[in-house]
C-alpha cells in the first residue's frame, strides 16, 4: 500500500513538472510570436502552441489580429496603388518638397516639363532644376501658406510658361511639413494669345491703308464737284482699286481661316496633275508677256493620276506662280518642274527673281509676313498667299518649303502623298 501511493504521488510530481515545462514552452512560443508581429513581421503562418489549458484562446486571438493586420495591408497597398496611378497619369505636373526644400515627390509630368531625368529625392529644388522664381514661390508658400496663379518660365530657352499653385502640407499638430506644388503648361495658351494679337494687329495695319485713301478720295469728292474730268477718274479709279484690294483680304483670311480650322472638307477626285500644271502655267501667259519672261514645264510626261482637290492645289499653283511672276524682273525665266518618286509627287516652282535671304526663309509662310517692308503691298497681293498654300498642302497630307539664294532666285518646292483609293470627302485634325 505504501509503495503504491509513493509511486502515485511521484507520478503526479512528474505530471505537473511536464505541464509546467509545456506550458513555459508554450508562453515562450506565444511571447515570441506577439514580439514578431509587433516588429511587422506577420505574413508568415502562426506556429500553434501544444495543446494546454488556456492558450488556444491566445493562440486565436494572435491569430485574428494576424489576419486584421494583413486585410489592412492590402486595402492601404491598393489604395496606394490607386493614388500612385492617379499622381503618374495627371498631365499637370506635380512635386512635394519638405521644409528643407528637399524633394521628395514628384511625377513623370514634372520630370517632362523640365527635362528631369536620373534621381531627385532628397536633392534641393535648386540642385534640380536651377530656377530662382520657382524657389521664390516655394519660400512664399512656406512663409504664407498659399501661392497661386504665379507665371514662370522654364527650359533651357524659357521656352515653356507655366502657371504654378503652390500650397504648404501642415501637420494635424501645426508643424509645416513642406510644399506641394501643381505645374500648369500654359505655353500653348499663350502662344495663340499672341497669335491673335499679332493677328488683329496686322489685318487693322492692312486696312488702315486702303480705307484711309477710299474716305480720303471719296470725301474730296463730296465736299463739291470737280471741274476735272481726268482727276475725278483717277479718284474713281483709286477707290475701285483699293475696295478690290480690301475685298482680296478678306476672301483670303476667311478661307485662311477655314484652313487653319483643321476641318477644311477636301473633295479628293482622280486628278491629271501635269494637265492640271499647264492649265494653270497657261494663266500667266498674258503676264509674263508684258515682263518678257520665259515659262516652261519639265517632266509633264508623267501620265499617273493621283487623288487629290484640284480647285485647291491649282490655288496653291496660282499663288507660287504668281509670286513668282511679279517678282522676277524681264528677261527672267519661271520653270515647274514635276517628279514621281517613292509614292510620292513633288512640283517645283522656280524663278531668277532677286532670291530670299537666307533668315527670312523659315518665316516666309507666316501670314502677312513680308521680306521687304511693303514689297507685297506694291505688287498688289495680301501677304496672305503662302501661309494658304502651307494649309492646303498640309491638309492633304503633304509638305511645302523653299530653297533660295540672294541673287540666285528661288525655289519652291511641294510633296503631295499618291493615294491607290478615291476619298471624296476627308476631313482633317
């Protein structure tokens, strides 16, 4: 009976040493795995404890946690991913700064704007980008809190305006923590701003003229009858010619203007262009007559039609061989010249007049832009005519420049694009 009850007793002793071990094993292992968690660390699975009074309830409750931390991962990582979307796809550009004026965020947009390549966090605004505005604007935005509407220049040739907003990141608790700053391009804007003015500018220059001699002539003769047969015609005669000349502008700025819409309807028709060519040559016969100078075509013996708006390319035909005419002096030579060449049609206008000097060339398709202060107005044209040519050939696809030499004369020269199928109508972007 003694020995009996002494091994009973020793093994209850054992019995609770083991438990104790296992379960000082078990706080250890749960201990470990709370302290894992803490430090972030808690995408790998659980180790469960063995199984003992009271610990599968902490077991799960890690375990629950555990889940809730990773599902709140996820959302902030997808909500991050979204944000990072939106921040990269914004066509303003965008950058943050800290409070040491040190960059710590910023978009592809921003890096375009200011051709910003390589890495940028962490470097000063003036490291990267060199521009005392922007930083003064930055300083403001510190100081003030908000700046807007602010216009800066940007590019190697202050080439781009931009038009900032700049607003200062405060802390829940006061403290700035820096500046955000939103990059507007506004040098499109602005370029047609100055387009339209120039505009307004050169029609009321090119009719100030016209209208001050028709209320000049017409008021001379309403103050009374003049005696002077010879001097009334001459009136007459000025007055008609400057209403025509004034009715020429206007017909051209508003088919420039149709133009310049990019939705001009080309009416595309199988075409013979070197019969087109002569067609049109054959219109300043009677012209170059007067002048004693030679036209002539060269390579008509091409026969393949191409598709094109004939009433406009002849427009763009009658313009070249106009200026071409009026300013070769007599005893010149105007020569079209027509190749076909990797589907491609290329026509040449050239003349032995005085030539373009050479920084003039890249202007001479701008409207009312003139080489010789008043040289179109002399000849009776518009200034007009060559920048209507640029739109029509580019509306059907094509390009149009000039090669000249002072003395030498000049050359203009234009690509039409062969197409295998009719388009009757197009309309172009």
């Amino acid at each position: 009976m003694t020995g009996f009850l002494l091994i009973s007793v020793t093994a209850a002793l054992i019995y609770v040493l083991v438990q104790r071990r296992r379960d000082r094993k078990n706080w250890q292992l749960l201990n470990a795995t709370l302290i894992q968690i803490a430090r972030g660390d808690y995408h790998s699975e659980l180790t469960r404890p063995d199984h003992s009074r009271g610990h599968d309830g902490d077991y799960l409750l890690l375990r629950e946690i555990r889940s809730r931390l990773l599902a709140l991962e996820k959302k902030v990582s997808e909500e991050e991913f979204d944000l990072r979307g939106v921040f990269q796809s914004m066509i303003e550009g965008v950058m943050i700064i800290d409070h040491d004026n040190r960059i710590r965020l910023c978009n592809d947009a921003f890096r375009t704007i200011f051709s910003v390549s390589g890495e940028t966090t962490g470097m000063t605004v003036m490291e990267v980008l060199r521009n005392y505005d922007l930083q003064m604007i930055l300083n403001k935005a510190l100081q003030e809190g908000r700046v807007t509407n602010h216009e800066i220049t940007a590019g190697l040739e202050n080439e781009k305006v931009l038009k900032t907003n700049a607003l200062r990141l405060v802390s829940s608790e006061g403290s700035t923590q820096g500046v955000v700053v939103v990059f507007h391009d506004v040098t499109t804007i602005k370029r047609l701003e100055a387009m339209r003015k120039e505009f307004v500018a050169n029609v009321s220059h090119e009719l100030r003229t016209p209208l001050a001699i028709i209320r000049g002539y017409s008021e001379t003769l309403l103050d009374g009858p003049i005696d002077d047969p010879t001097q009334v015609q001459k009136f007459h005669s000025a007055i008609h010619r400057h209403t025509i000349r004034m009715t020429l502008l206007i017909d051209d700025l508003m088919e420039l203007t149709k133009l310049e819409s990019g939705r001009f309807p080309l009416t595309k028709v199988s075409t013979h262009l070197p019969s087109l060519l002569e067609r049109t040559l054959g219109e300043f016969e009677e012209m170059a007559g007067r002048k004693n100078l030679s036209l002539s075509i060269e390579g008509i013996g091409v026969s393949e039609s191409i598709y094109i708006d004939p009433k406009l390319i002849e427009r763009v035909m009658y313009n070249l061989l106009d200026n071409a005419v009026k300013y070769t002096p007599e005893g010149g030579k105007v020569v079209i010249t027509l190749n076909e060449k990797n589907s491609e049609t290329q026509v040449t206008v050239a003349d032995t007049g005085p030539g373009i000097p050479l920084a003039d060339q890249p202007h001479i398709f701008e409207r009312f832009y003139r080489v010789e202060k008043g040289r179109t107005r002399d000849v009776g044209g518009t200034g007009l005519g060559l920048s209507i040519c640029k739109h029509i050939v580019f509306n059907h696809g094509g390009r149009i420049w000039v090669e000249s030499e002072p003395g030498k004369g000049s050359r203009f020269h234009f690509v039409l694009p062969d197409q295998a199928i009719p388009t009757p109508e197009i309309e172009n972007d």
